[in-house]
C-alpha cells in the first residue's frame, strides 16, 4: 500500500507545467521595450523569450506557444511563430 502511495505521488510531481497558445494579429510590437499587443488588446511581456523572430512586425499573424500560470494567466513564452 506504502509503495502504491508513493507511485502515485511520484507521477503526480512529475507532471510539466501546462502549455497553451493563442493565435493573434499584432498590432503593435516595441523591440526596445520587448512588448508586443494583439489585435484583441491583450498585451505580451517578451522579456522570457530568448529568441524574437527579427522580422516581427505590426500586421503579422502570430502564434504564442507559453506556459499557464494556473489563474494568473501566463507564467513564461516558448516561442513566437509568425504564421504566412
């Protein structure tokens, strides 16, 4: 029983943070300040990615891939893929 326990808790700490996306048109993106908005007014702090696609631009589709941060919304960007 003592062994099914401690299975059971071990595969429940291994479990990753959760990994979401949302797909958006930017509307605005300041490379200096690593800030960019989407369309639907929400508003993205870069400052956790280490690679922006240099030819970001306003206009541009955009997938982000982060992860959720439970109720506090996002905790860190992945990555940030523009979409033809």
């Amino acid at each position: 029983m003592r062994s099914l326990l401690i299975a059971a808790l071990v595969s429940v700490s291994a479990v990753p943070a959760l990994a979401d996306s949302t797909t958006g048109k930017v509307v605005a993106f300041d490379r200096k300040a690593n800030v960019l908005v989407l369309e639907d007014k929400t508003i993205w702090s870069l400052e956790t990615l280490t690679t922006v696609p240099e030819d970001l631009k306003s206009g541009d589709m955009v997938e982000i891939r982060y992860n959720s941060n439970a109720d506090n919304g996002w905790g860190r960007i992945n990555a940030i893929e523009i979409k033809g």
